[in-house]
C-alpha cells in the first residue's frame, strides 16, 4: 500500500472537469484507489462520491494505492495532482 498527501491549489477545489479527469486516470490501474479528506474516504473510480466531499482549495486529500500496479499507479496519480489540482 502506498499513498501521499496533497493539498488543492485549484481556485474552484475538486470540481467536476478535474474530478473526472481523476476518475478515468483511476480507471487505468487494478490497484485500489481511494480519497481521504478528514474523516471520509471514497473511491476515486467513483465521480458521483468524489463530488460529495466538497474539496476545496487548501483542503488536503489522502491519497492511498492498494494493489498489483501500486508503484505505477501512486506515481501516476501524484503526476496528475500536481498537473491538474
């Protein structure tokens, strides 16, 4: 398992175009890919959730890859974080 920490620069937070952006980067991998922000923690294959958490800039997310790909995944998604949030 692996996972980072990060925190959003974007003006308007996690909202719709990067998050699902993040949702199709996710559904690249088989790893297990999750968001954390305080006390909740959704899936990043699913838009609808990541949506519901209401990130905005300067919040921090957890990010956690579990799974066959973890290496590539975690790097890949800390790539697209910092390109794209």
């Amino acid at each position: 398992m692996k996972s980072f920490n990060y925190v959003i620069n974007d003006e308007l937070g996690l909202h719709a175009r990067p998050a699902g952006l993040l949702v199709k980067e996710a559904k690249k991998f088989s790893s297990k890919i999750t968001l954390t922000k305080g006390e909740r923690t959704v899936s990043a294959t699913q838009l609808m959730m990541i949506m519901s958490m209401g990130v905005k800039k300067g919040a921090e997310v957890t990010v956690t890859v579990d799974g066959a790909d973890e290496e590539e995944a975690c790097a890949a998604m800390e790539k697209f974080f910092q390109e794209n949030l």
